[in-house]
C-alpha cells in the first residue's frame, strides 16, 4: 500500500517536470515550424504550381517544372558550375585549415593572435571585401598577378574569363571557410589527451608524422566527419561572392545553383520554377549528407 501511494506521489511530479520541459521547448519548437518546417512545405507546394510574382492567381501543373529542369541547360550549367567550386573549395580549406590548426596548436606563444588573425574572414563582411579581392584579382595592377609577373608569368584574367572565373571564386572560398575550419579543428585538438602522445612515443612514434598518424588523425576522426559536412553546405550554398563579384557571368561560367534560383524567383519572377530548384537542391543536401554518414560515420566512431 505505501509503495502504491509513493507511486501517485512521483507520476504528478513527472508529469510537472515534463510540462515544464514542453513550456521551455515551446518557442523554440514554434520558431522551427515557422521559419523552417513551414517554409520548406510551401516551397515543395509552390514546387508544382505555375506561381509568378505579381499575378494573383496560379495553376498546378504537376511535374511540368521539374521537365522543364531536366531540359534547362542553365540549370545544368549552374549544377556542374557548384559541383566543381565544391570539389575545390572542400578539400583545399579541410587541409589548410588542419594545418594552420596544428601549427597553432604548437606555437606555445601568441596562440590568440593566431587564432584571431586566421579567424578575421569568418567575421568580415564578404561584401565589404569584394572591392578587396576585385582589386587583388584585377588582370593588369592585381598584387596576384603583379606576382606572377615576376616569375615571367602573365596571370590571367581571374573575374573576366570563361576559363579561371571559377577558379578565382574558389580562392575567394577557400580563403573565407579555412578561419571557422581551424577553429573546429583546434578544439578537436585540445580535446585529444596528452597521455597519448607520451604513450605512443613510449612506443617508437618518434617523429611528428608518426604521432599525427597514430595519435592525432584517428582522435580527431568525429572533428574532420563534423567540419567536411559544414564545408561541404557551406560550398554548396555560395551566393555571394558570384552576386557581389560577377553576376553568374562572364557567359554563365560561375553561375552557381543558389544564384540561378534567385534569378529565377527574385529576376524573372517564376517563383513555381524557382521552388521546384529549390526542392532538387534540398534533395542534392540530404543525400550529399546521408552517403557521407554512411561511409564516413562507420570510420570515425569505434565500438
């Protein structure tokens, strides 16, 4: 009997704590369904409908938008255009900022001047910087190629040719992504004891390289699967630097996914075709995402 009454003593108490959770929960909960769940439901809405700005009615066509896709040469365009800035722009910032990120972590002095000074692009306003970088860029009194010029090399036209615009943007990418890399990667690394680097010294990992392949690479296996799957949204979602410094030019040869949707929905006014872009870019993110748990996952977290 006392046991039955200690019972009806601690269910009012969770059911109190549980409300309590719910009411902490709620706003965040609200704003989720507000600014994501429902926005995304509308787009994949609108995804099948003809909706243009400025017309007050719409019909839906069902998979007509995403025909039209299939055939649409800039969109394909801009697909290959984001598919190769991400395959530069990824790996080049992951390694770089590794190793800025180790170079930090043995300097025993100035650590948070390094880590400011690296870290200053992330909080730069990227437009802001274009008038920078148009200037580093420009083809005849660039500092880049001004380099180059030395060495007997005439730079090219980083912004202005077909053939290196996108290029140029994946510098720019580069140079902006490896500052919040670092930071990732270097709290990775304090967060590896320093028992194991003595052990495996105990253990002939005499040199750098060694400790780095034994000790740090494997511990920080979980930081690299994290970081790869920023870098890789962050790349996929560039808009910036193409609107601010070339507008998808010159001839569509840095025309980007994010910057055709937005001529399509904010431009041209089709927001029904915009939307149906939208879906197949979500669609690219999720299952980017879901083969690189897969075979990442499985090589970073032991049993």
């Amino acid at each position: 009997m006392a046991s039955v009454t200690m019972d009806m003593a601690i269910a009012p108490a969770d059911r109190r704590e549980a409300l309590v959770a719910w009411l902490l929960a709620a706003p965040a909960i609200v704003l989720l369904f507000l600014f994501i769940l429902l926005p995304t439901l509308a787009v994949i809405i609108l995804g099948f409908t003809d909706f243009e700005l400025g017309y007050s009615g719409f019909r839906f066509v069902g998979l007509e938008n995403y025909a039209e896709l299939i055939g649409d040469r800039t969109f394909r365009r801009s697909l290959w255009n984001t598919a190769i800035y991400t395959a530069i722009v990824t790996p080049a910032s992951l390694i770089l900022a590794l190793a800025i990120a180790l170079l930090i972590e043995a300097e025993k002095r100035a650590k948070a001047f390094f880590r400011t000074v690296y870290f200053l692009p992330v909080a730069s306003l990227l437009v802001a910087m274009a008038t920078v970088w148009q200037f580093l860029f420009h083809p005849s009194i660039g500092p880049i190629n001004t380099f180059l010029a030395h060495f007997g090399i005439a730079g090219p036209n980083w912004l202005g040719a077909s053939g290196t615009v996108l290029y140029g943007l994946s510098i720019i990418g580069i140079w902006q992504s490896v500052g919040f890399n670092m930071v990732l990667f270097l709290a990775g690394l304090t967060a590896i004891p320093r028992e194991l680097y003595a052990a495996a010294e105990v253990d002939g990992a005499k040199s750098w390289f060694d400790r780095f392949r034994l000790v740090t690479w494997p511990m920080l296996g979980p930081t690299t699967l994290f970081v790869t799957t920023i870098s890789i949204i962050n790349s996929v979602k560039v808009f910036e630097t193409v609107k601010t410094l070339t507008e998808g030019g010159p001839n569509k040869a840095s025309e980007v996914l994010l910057f055709t949707i937005y001529q399509e929905g904010f431009v041209y006014l089709r927001v029904g075709y915009a939307s149906a872009m939208t879906v197949v870019f979500l669609a690219i993110l999720v299952v980017l995402m879901f083969l690189q748990y897969r075979v990442l996952d499985r090589k970073v977290h032991y049993a």
